[in-house]
C-alpha cells in the first residue's frame, strides 16, 4: 500500500490550491501553515466580576518606621492582610475608555473588560466588602495565586504557527482561525472521482430484482468513503461485463480530468473478469496487481495520463474494508494530508481468533469499546455496524482470547 501512496506523490505531485472562506474549510486540508497575525487576547483581560487592584509596597516599610495613616491609605495598606482602595471608575466589556491605574484606587470592572496598566490582580466581588466609594479586601481569604488576569497573548501569540499545512481543518481550527481574523484559507482542491461498479448481475436501487439479479451496494460504500476522504463524487454507474464499454468509459474518465477512477468487480481469473485487461487495452500503466492482505489480494492500480486508477474486488465487505484502508489514505494523500493512514491503537481481543495461513495480512471487522480504561475488540456480529478492522501479521493461524492485536479505526 505504500507504493500506492508514493506513486500518488511522484506522478500527480503537490495539489492545487484554492482560497476559500473560513467558514467552509471544515473538512477541508490546507496547503500551507497558518500563524497568527496578531494576540489573542489582544489586550489584559478580566476573567471574573470583581475589582482591579495594585498591591505596592509601601516605602516607609523600607526605613524600619509604620506609615502614616496618610501614606497607608495611597499604598492600599490598612492593617495586616487588609488592603483599602478608592473606587475610582466601572470598566464594562467593550469599554474602551481606560486610564492607567492611580495608587490608593481600584476599578470596579467586569468579566471580559480591559484591565488597565499597573493592575497586579482583580479580586471577585464575594471577597470584597464595598463600603461607599471604597472597598476593602482581606487577601488571607483570597485564594492564592489566582489574579483572574488573561495576560494578552496568554492564548495565541503573534507569529505563533496556528495549523500546519496538510492539516484537516476542524471545527476548533475554525474558532481559533476566526477568534484572531482570519476569514479565507489556503486548501487543496478537492479530488474528483468516478466509481464504476461492474457485474452483468448488477442493478441499480431503482432497479426491479429479477431472476439472477442483485442490488448494488458498492456504490453506496464508495460514495460515502470519497467524500470521508475530501473527494468530490463526480459520477458512478452500474456497467457491464463489456468489454468495449469498460474501454471506453476508461478513455473517456482520463480526458474528462478524472483525478481517480474506481471500479469493483472484474478483478479475478474468470471469462467475464475484464477489468485489468480493459484497463491496458485503454492505455493504462499498471503499477500493483497484487497486494498480501485479505481482502484485497485481487487489486489494480495503476494510471492512465493524468488519472489515477484503483481496481477492487466485488465482495461489499472487501470494498468496505478497503474503502477505509486504501480509498481514504489515497484521497487524503492527493491532497497533502500529512495524516492520512486510519488511526491504529492495540487491544485485547475477547475471543479466539482463526485465520488461514496464507502469508498475508488479515483484516477482520470488528467492533472495539472502553472499559475500565482499557481497549478491547471482538469480531462484528451479522448485521452488527462494524467500527474497526482487527489487524493480524502474515503466517499467524491462531490468535488466542485475551491476547493484544493491532486495531484499525474505521472512519
């Protein structure tokens, strides 16, 4: 799979980028960092109700003689862990009138107001007693070492990288972006993809069931796994086991800029297995007919121009497990995700697990869950919504209950 990948890179290089509005980006993966273009917050902020002080020493302190009730009373100081001020002014939010703070007085000032030059803490109101224009303070009672200040650029400083590129933009991306400004975004254009699911049994879901016939269901697997991936569905079908067809739908997906073609079915040894040599027959390159994992293991993919081309089996289950384990990686990789693997953790398996042994990777659905703090997994049950894929190196036969296995979550 990662010569997959690494082709991705060297045939179809860097993505094309295109800058849209911020409120759009979610989802989206950005080609290049973003920093922040100025403070957040952008001023001293107050982070509760309550009165901003200064606590200064008082310089009688320092010639070995008490202070004056005059010179107490513009130090703040009125007795031993009390402090006195004058209520000078109410800073509201949005206020923007602010002055520096003058010795002997405080601001009475409110959750999300600017606090002023000079200012050391804002008490909370319920440990204050206000007394007329003044407002006394026992500091034994305040709890220590909390100023309830957001010193400006405490959350984000200027220059700061916010998001990497290749980064999916997420929904705290989007806030943290709009909190400092920005409003448009640098991300890669999204990957156009056409699916084709091949079978002569084959009907669509508005289609009647007839003798020998089958619904299809790849095309409901695929279309939701492009657009997990940040593709953009540009058509899917139900085809033929034609020959000609599949030739020519091939030619006609490279001219129209396809960026990745899909396919299911037509991928084993029989009479109506077309698929690969449809491919050729189109021009394609062929770069990996085979890959040592189960499902899988009858797989194409290869290019043809400036498209890329991906063959699976025709099993919904094998498409499902590989839309999570090889069309997301390919998608996200086509546009500059710098993760773009499912998001793997160990855990203890909750039953015997048998597999045959054919030297390849073995890729089991399975359902995981927390408990106790720790992971486990077991094997989906019919019906059961699967949430992970149970991961087994090549040559093992038996996995035995409680043993730790790798996980794969599915997205």
């Amino acid at each position: 799979m990662n010569r997959i990948l690494d082709c991705i890179e060297e045939r179809f290089g860097s993505p094309a980028t295109e800058m849209i509005p911020l409120s759009a980006a979610g989802g989206r993966f950005l080609t290049r960092d973003l920093a922040a273009t100025g403070n957040m917050p952008v001023y001293d902020e107050a982070l509760r109700d309550g009165y901003a002080i200064a606590i200064d020493d008082n310089p009688a302190d320092d010639q070995g003689k008490e202070p004056s009730d005059d010179e107490a009373f513009r130090s703040g100081k009125t007795g031993e862990g009390m402090l006195e001020y004058v209520i000078d002014r109410e800073i509201a939010a949005g206020c923007s009138d602010i002055v520096p703070l003058r010795p002997g007085y405080c601001h009475r000032i409110f959750t999300g107001g600017v606090v002023p030059a000079g200012v050391d803490m804002v008490v909370p109101f319920e440990e204050c007693k206000e007394e007329g224009d003044r407002v006394v303070i026992n500091l034994k009672e305040f709890a220590a070492g909390r100023n309830y200040i957001k010193r400006k650029g405490a959350e984000v400083r200027c220059g700061e990288r916010l998001v990497e590129r290749g980064e999916r933009v997420c929904s705290d991306h989007i806030t943290m972006l709009a909190s400092i400004g920005i409003d448009q975004v640098p991300v890669a254009r999204r990957p156009k993809v056409a699916y084709y699911c091949t079978g002569n049994e084959l009907v669509t879901a508005g289609e009647r069931l007839g003798t020998g016939l089958k619904k299809s269901l790849n095309g409901w697997v695929l279309s939701q796994a492009i657009v997990a991936g940040g593709g953009l569905v540009e058509r899917g079908m139900v085809l033929g086991d034609d020959r000609q067809l599949l030739v020519s739908t091939f030619v006609e997906a490279a001219k129209s800029k396809i960026d990745l073609v899909i396919t299911t079915g037509g991928m084993g040894p029989g009479k109506y297995d077309l698929v690969k040599s449809s491919f050729v027959e189109a021009g394609g390159d062929v770069v990996v007919d085979f890959l040592p994992m189960r499902p899988g293991k009858s797989l194409l993919f290869g290019t043809i121009e400036h498209t890329a081309f991906l063959g699976l089996p025709g099993p919904p289950p094998a498409v499902r497990t590989l839309a999570n384990e090889l069309v997301g990686p390919i998608l996200k990789r086509m546009q500059g995700a710098n993760r773009y693997w499912p998001e793997k953790f160990e855990a203890q398996i909750l039953h015997d697990l048998r597999l045959k042994r054919d030297g390849v990777t073995h890729y089991k659905s399975g359902v995981y869950f927390i408990e106790g703090g720790k992971s486990f997994v077991r094997q989906s049950k019919r019906l059961e919504p699967v949430t992970c894929y149970i991961v087994t190196e090549p040559g093992r036969r038996l996995v035995k209950e409680g043993e730790m296995v790798t996980v794969h979550l599915r997205e």
